[in-house]
C-alpha cells in the first residue's frame, strides 16, 4: 500500500502509549489482589464471554485459562523498558507516554515513599530523553495502592488529599524533565467499569457510587493541576478522555435525541467540570456508537479481535467536536486496535492519519498522536490475549517481534518528517 500524502506541523509529537501496570509486571495493588481472587472466574466465564468473536478460535486457549488473567511479569518493561525505548527510536517516534505507579512509590502508606522506586522513574525518564523521546507522565492510570482502596479510593472526596500528596511529590521528584502531564486517565471508563458494571474492583454496581467517583476524580484533577501549575507555569496538564464519536443512525426524533444525551454522558459530563483547569485536552479513540431509538446498534462490518466496531476516520469528528466545544489543542493519547494476526491495523492507521492531517489541514491544533501501544500487553479484565503493540510479545522468552504494520508506519513517519511537514 502506498503511503498516504500526510501534512503536519513542524513539532507534532509521534509517540506510543503505555501504563505501568499493563507492561511493567512485578506489581501488587488493588488489580493484583483482584487478579488473583478472580482469575479462575474469569477463565471460565470467557467461552459465555467471547465465543461469538470472529476471533474465537485464535484467542480461545488463552482466554479459557486462569493464567492469562494474573498479569505477573507482564511484558516484562520494568526491566527492558531502555530496550523498548530505541524500538519506539526505530519507528521515528519522538513521545512516549507512560504512568508512574503509585503502589511502586508508597506501598504501604502515605507516610512512605520509597527511594529506588523514584530514582527508577528519574532514570527512566532520564533515558527517555536522551533518545529524544518527549516524556507525556500519568499519574493515575486505574491502579491503587492497596492501603488507598482499602480506605475507599476515590469514592470518599476525604481520601483524595493523599492522591495529591504523592502527585506533590512525584512531580518534584521528576522536575523540569517532564512538560506534559496526564493526571488521570479515562475517567469515566474507570467509574463505570468499577462502580456501575461492576467488572473491575471493587466490583460495586451503584449508580451513585459511580456519580461520586467521578466528580472525585474531577475534584481531583483540578487539585492536582493547580498544585503542578504552582511549581512551573511550563508544566502542560490535561486528562486523558476517551471519547467515543456517538451518532443517530436514522432522523427519527427518539435517535437523534439519544444520541445527543449519549454523547453529553460520554464526553461533556466530566470535561466541563475540569477544562478550565486544561491546558489541552487528551483523546483516546477507540470505537464510534450508532444510535437507533434510544439504544446503540453498530453495523459490526469491520470488527477488531476484542469484537469492537471499527471505524477508524470518525476520529476527526471526535476531534472536531471537542475542539469546536473547548477551543483548546488536543492531542491524541491513546488510539489503536486488538489485531493479534496484524491483518487491519495498517489500515487503522492510514485512516486516522488521514483523518488527522484533514483536522490539522483545517487549523484544529494538534499536539500530538500517541499509538496504543508499542508492545503487547495485560489488557486488564480480558488478560493478554487482545495483542495491541505495534511489536508482537513472545511472553514465554520476552522477545519482541515488529509487526509488518509497524515496520510500514516507520517508514510513513519518515517520508512525513523528511517532506510532508505543512
């Protein structure tokens, strides 16, 4: 295929995205703990789950067993994460996103923080750097320190203090070698997953739960961007908000009416309550929503291994939206596809690109785009079977293999810096 006649600015920023706790391994948190308790549960709810997948057949071994849910050493970045860093190097990236565990540096309590760990993250970025790679940190990427769940987490506004108190100190800890900066990522995947379908811990189903947690996290958000604000006016802080692009699939009333309510929960719920304390917004784009009456048909043509509907060029609707709404940059922090046999992801990705040169061609200002992710990696819930990463992770040696569509992105990065800067 050829490649595709991009146009970008001059400092666009081409990254990958990771979290501490999905490529890491060697973690104990609240996810640790609940891995444990409940993967045999898992293992054996996935055929009920997952059998209807097109890609049942490929992902069936490792979804029916209760070892692919412990997330254990995962890919194993805790280690290796210099190696990962010159592969990000060999496909012409210059960004990396990543999250500071939190349960890494105060394990036991708020009275605590734990050195090694720090000087871990300052070398870790140290090293970032030095590649030329920009450092995007995220401070809260779903993980908790056991002593902060078994005190409620973010369902009691009282408990958020010690969450600021460890942003306080990471981010004196890290310094001047980091600009931009995630405080929390997707929340209102995180409330709803935790607190209203009950599928992540603590498992609760509560509406109202799920209401608190997320005006906490809000609360919490804009805390910790006045405290980062306070130590340097050069720090650059924003969420990362998923957000799906949701459209009536007909002109009847009851469509386009949910569909405008759908995408108020979705998006505008949670961005109004912290965009002032934005200095861009962060988009995760996964999938889109067809709304028919008041529930959610997709046409299912085109389909990823973890079964979501796949229309990649909607990303410049999401983008258009909430730059028209907010009127602040954006940069893409998450975007990519489960395709374990790397059959649509180059396609995935010629028509974000696209989409985004056609957003930036019409002046919406873009930061950056960071692929999800560069490695395979523990995919929470569903374990390690859904494979992300642009390279390929054998999990029993740790090697890792580039895949025919990173190789090809490669290559589309290079001709882009080289002539197709706008």
């Amino acid at each position: 295929m050829a490649s595709p006649k991009l146009a970008f600015p001059k400092h666009f920023l081409w990254g990958v995205s990771t979290s501490a706790h999905q490529v890491e391994g060697g973690q104990h948190n609240q996810w640790t703990v609940w891995e444990y308790e409940n993967a045999r549960t898992l293992a054996t709810k996935a055929p009920f789950q997952y059998e209807d997948l097109d890609s049942w057949d490929l992902i069936k071994k490792a979804a029916k067993n209760p070892e692919n849910y412990v997330s254990g050493k995962a890919a194993n970045h805790y280690e290796l994460y210099e190696q990962d860093f010159d592969l990000a190097r060999k496909l012409n990236l210059n960004a990396w996103r990543f999250s500071v565990e939190w349960s890494r540096l105060q394990p036991e309590g708020p009275d605590e923080w734990s050195n090694e760990a720090a000087a871990h993250y300052k070398h870790y970025v140290a090293q970032l750097k030095r590649r030329g790679l920009e450092p995007i940190v995220t401070l809260f990427h779903f993980t908790l320190p056991v002593w902060f769940a078994q005190m409620g987490g973010f369902e009691k506004r009282s408990n958020v203090k010690y969450f600021l108190r460890f942003v306080d100190r990471i981010l004196d800890e890290l310094g001047p070698s980091v600009k931009f900066v995630i405080t929390i990522n997707e929340p209102e995947v995180y409330a709803s997953e935790s607190y209203y379908q009950g599928h992540w811990p603590p498992q609760a189903q509560s509406l109202k739960k799920t209401r608190t947690v997320l005006n906490n996290l809000a609360y919490a958000h804009n805390k910790a961007s006045d405290i980062i604000h306070a130590k340097s006016r050069r720090f650059r802080v924003s969420i990362a908000k998923n957000s799906t692009f949701v459209y009536p699939g007909d002109d009847a009333w009851l469509s386009v009416r949910s569909a405008a309510i759908m995408q108020y929960i979705q998006d505008d719920y949670f961005l109004k309550k912290v965009v002032k304390r934005c200095d861009f917004i962060g988009i995760n784009y996964y999938f889109s929503a067809r709304v028919y009456g008041y529930r959610q048909h997709n046409p299912n043509q085109q389909v990823s291994d973890i079964g979501w509907d796949m229309h990649p060029a909607d990303i410049a609707h999401v983008v258009e939206r909430v730059y028209e709404k907010y009127k602040l940059p954006i940069m893409i922090t998450e975007n990519g596809l489960a395709d374990a046999r790397d059959e649509q992801r180059q396609w995935w990705l010629t028509q974000t690109l696209l989409a985004l040169s056609k957003m930036s061609a019409a002046k919406v200002p873009l930061v950056g785009y960071l692929h999800w992710s560069i490695t395979d990696n523990f995919e929470w819930d569903k374990g390690f079977w859904p494979r992300f990463g642009l390279y390929e992770v054998d999990y029993s040696t740790g090697k890792r293999i580039p895949r025919r569509s990173a190789i090809w992105f490669a290559k589309v990065l290079k001709k882009i810096k080289e002539g197709g800067v706008s």
